[in-house]
C-alpha cells in the first residue's frame, strides 16, 4: 500500500506471480487536479516483466475504461485486434497516479549498479486515461539482496527522482509524491 505524500488517497496493490505470468490488480482513491477519483487497474506481464494486458476503469462520473494488449516486443492493439501505432516501441508501462509501474523496467531491465538505460513507455495519465509514448531512463544507482536504488528520469518533463526499492522491486519512497504504509 502506497499514500501520496501532501494530499489524501491510498492504493493497494495485489501481486500474484506464478509459473508462466505476472499479475497485479490494484485500487487507487485519490485527488487530481482538485478532482477526486477512483481508478482500479489490472496488468498481466509475461516472466520477463513485459506487459502483455493492461485494463484501466475510472470509476467516478465521467467513468472511462480501457483495455489494451502487448505483444511483448513494443506492438500494441486494442482488444479487438486493431493496432495502436502510435505506441509502437513502448515496452513498460507507466501509470501516473501510481509507483507500481517503475518495478516493470527495474525488473525487466535487471541493471547493475552504474548501469542506465533509456526506454519507451505506455505513459497514461489520470484522470484524463489518455495514453501516450514517452521516454524515460532508469540508471541503477546501488543493488544489494535488501533492494537498491535507482534514478528515474523523465527525458521530456526533466523530472528526476531517486527511488529506493525492495528485494521484490517495489518503491518504498518516491520522494514528494507516494510512500509506502504497508507492504
């Protein structure tokens, strides 16, 4: 479970890592823009950390869903089959309301210490579920078998941030914005 830092809101994620995928499913209650809302959102990833379906329903009054799925390899489509070429090349996703999302590249990444990397993501931002390319580096800064450290930077927006993480990948702190209560 995460928290923003200076307003009110709470996710709680569930991970459930099997044999032949990875699954998290999780609830966001949050504030926006002065708008509250409530997102829930599902993400399945192959062994290697590769999104492969990612379902999104905001549950509020202007409710929006969406349903997405990747090949693995940075080609995504609609469920329907039909091609989303402007996300052509995105390979993790990252969510804007949530720091689940930056264990995708940490783990698939799997960087060693001084050691960074510049990908493209699925960006998709809350409240508006638009979603959109955008690139951003991780560099590994310490890794030990307790967690690590790593700078993520967004090469567009130069914001930069310097996230400790669990054994398991996951943000324990991401400074300004989420820290975690529980896990």
């Amino acid at each position: 479970m995460w928290m923003p830092w200076s307003q009110p809101g709470l996710e709680h994620l569930h991970l459930s890592p099997s044999n032949d995928r990875i699954a998290a499913d999780s609830i966001i209650i949050g504030i926006e823009d002065h708008m509250p809302y409530r997102l829930w959102y599902e993400m399945v990833c192959d062994t290697n950390w590769k999104v492969r379906e990612l379902g999104l329903i905001l549950l509020s009054s202007r409710s929006k869903s969406i349903k997405i799925r990747s090949d693995g390899e940075g080609h995504w489509t609609i469920i329907s089959g039909e091609p989303i070429s402007s996300l052509d090349d995105c390979i993790d996703v990252d969510i804007s309301v949530t720091p689940f999302t930056n264990t995708l590249p940490i783990h698939r990444l799997a960087l060693s210490p001084g050691q960074s990397a510049e990908i493209l993501v699925v960006y998709v931002t809350i409240p508006e579920m638009e979603l959109k390319p955008a690139r951003q580096r991780y560099t590994c800064l310490e890794s030990s078998a307790q967690g690590g450290i790593y700078r993520y930077e967004g090469l567009a927006s130069g914001f930069t941030a310097e996230l400790p993480v669990d054994k398991d990948g996951l943000v324990i702190d991401y400074p300004g914005l989420w820290k975690r209560v529980t896990s």
